[in-house]
C-alpha cells in the first residue's frame, strides 16, 4: 500500500520525516515503527506494507540526525530523552492515542521507555533483538562502525563495508545484504554513498561520563503490556540468559529465536512473520 509522507516539527524546531501507510480511520491501534540506532524508516517498508495491507495504519518516523528527519546541531540532544520527546511531538500532531511500537534494537529500548513515560499510549511492544541488558562485545562492534563516514563508489563498496564493519551480522537470505546496503547509504550530489545519519549520533555514548542506564526498571513498568520478543539466533546483542530472565520477569511475553538471523531479524524470515501475524492479530 503506498504511503504518505509527513513532516512534524519537534518542540526545539527540527523537521522530522516520517512515513504514514494504511487508513487514520482503521479502527485498532496504528503501529509505531522504532528502528535501531543509526537507522530509518526505509527498514520498515516491506513490514509496513505487508501490515497495512487491509487497512491498518503504520507510522514509520527517522528520527532526529536520520534519514530524511533534520540534522540536530548540538550532538548533545541526540538521546533517549529527545528521541522521546519527538515521538510524543508526532503522536500528538498525528492525533494518535495509542499504539503498538514494533521496536528494533534502540526502537525497543524506546519502547520501554514508553512504558514509564507514557505508559497509557502502549497496547502492545513488539522488541526486536533488544532486552534490558546489551551485550557490550556486540555494541562495541556498532560503535566502531558508525563513528566516522566511510564513503563508497558504488554499491559493491557498500555491501563489502558493512560485511567488514559488522562480521557478525547475519540474514537467512543473501539477497538482503544489498537491499541492507541501500537502507543504510544515501546518494550525494559528488556521487558517492555516504552513511544515511550524522556520525554525531555517537557523540554522547564516547563522552567519559557516559555510563550504561539500568534498563530493568524500564522492562518492568511493562507488566501489564502484551510483549513479543524476537531475537536472531546469531544476536551478539541479546544474549540468550536475558531472553530468560525476562520470561521470569513478565511470564506473559511471548519469545521467539529466528534461526540464521543475527542482530537484528529483518522482519521477513518466516518465523518473524508468523509470530508478528499472531500477536498483531491480537492488539
């Protein structure tokens, strides 16, 4: 299903994009699209145009130093709080009330979040290899990566960058590494592919001061949240002893391992979808 694409100003002023596919008058709750640290809304358009196929709304926003969404000229604002504060911003022109957030990787720590600080706008969180503990090894690998520009010629260069900079990325399919390519550069007028966000993002994790939040008090305001977990069966961010502390934390969240997939499942493996058509089935 095509979608439109909106602008919504943020509260300090900066025009953030975001892709709206399906019906506003779709009577259950639109979902809310979170993509991970670096990425856009272009990673949710086969998810997005598969789930609105028979009406319902999907919201896929870039968030700020993103995509299409405007640069942030103090680095310093890139964090959980603002990205927050931003989709409040969006919820509130949209004139949405409630929503079930399909979050990946930051979009489901986002998603926690939400739980404590707008708890009534959840009717369900989907978390996309995510939990309240990140797997150090694994985000030291995303740091590396994304912390300076790494301009390619062409598409070739592109895919074998980030074959290089993420060797423990996986996918079922081969075929995704290119379409993963296009998702994460973008085309310059000098012709070069340069990575689709500020390098600024960064910023705030590299400060000295900087110090992983506890995210447990997050999951738990959760409690009366329908939860889906997925996480690939590669995940160098999720490890599988969180997966089974947060089953004893909220026994009612449904897990599932995507085999051949690591951080983060793409959405389209089979078990992905099956899962996703249950528990969206259901909220």
């Amino acid at each position: 299903m095509p979608y439109a694409e909106r602008r919504i100003t943020s509260q300090d002023n900066l025009s953030l994009y975001l892709r709206d596919y399906g019906d506003a008058l779709y009577p259950r709750p639109p979902v809310l699209c979170l993509g991970g640290l670096t990425r856009n809304s272009k990673d949710f358009d086969g998810f997005a145009e598969w789930i609105s196929g028979d009406g319902r709304r999907v919201i896929a926003p870039d968030y700020r130093g993103r995509g299409r969404s405007a640069y942030d000229p103090d680095w310093r604002n890139y964090e959980p709080g603002a990205y927050l504060r931003d989709i409040g911003a969006i919820l509130a022109a949209l004139n949405i009330h409630h929503v079930v957030v399909v979050g990946t990787s930051l979009g489901g720590i986002l998603g926690m979040a939400m739980g404590a600080a707008m708890p009534t706008a959840l009717a369900g969180l989907v978390m996309n290899d995510v939990g309240p503990e990140i797997e150090t090894e694994g985000l030291a690998h995303i740091i590396a990566y994304i912390r300076e520009d790494r301009p390619q010629d062409d598409w070739d260069g592109a895919v074998a960058t980030i074959r290089e900079m993420l060797p423990n990325l996986a996918f079922q399919d081969d075929a995704v590494w290119l379409k993963m390519a296009q998702n994460t550069f973008r085309e310059c007028e000098d012709g070069k592919l340069r990575f689709d966000w500020d390098i600024n993002i960064v910023k705030p994790i590299l400060e000295p001061s900087y110090e992983t939040p506890d995210l447990w008090p997050l999951f738990r305001s959760l409690a009366n949240v329908p939860l889906l977990l997925l996480r690939g069966s590669e995940s160098d961010i999720l490890s599988r002893d969180c997966v089974a502390r947060m089953q004893t934390e909220h026994p009612g969240m449904t897990a599932v391992e995507i085999p051949g997939a690591g951080h983060v499942p793409t959405l389209a493996e089979p078990e992905s979808r099956a899962a996703l058509e249950r528990f969206l089935a259901e909220h």
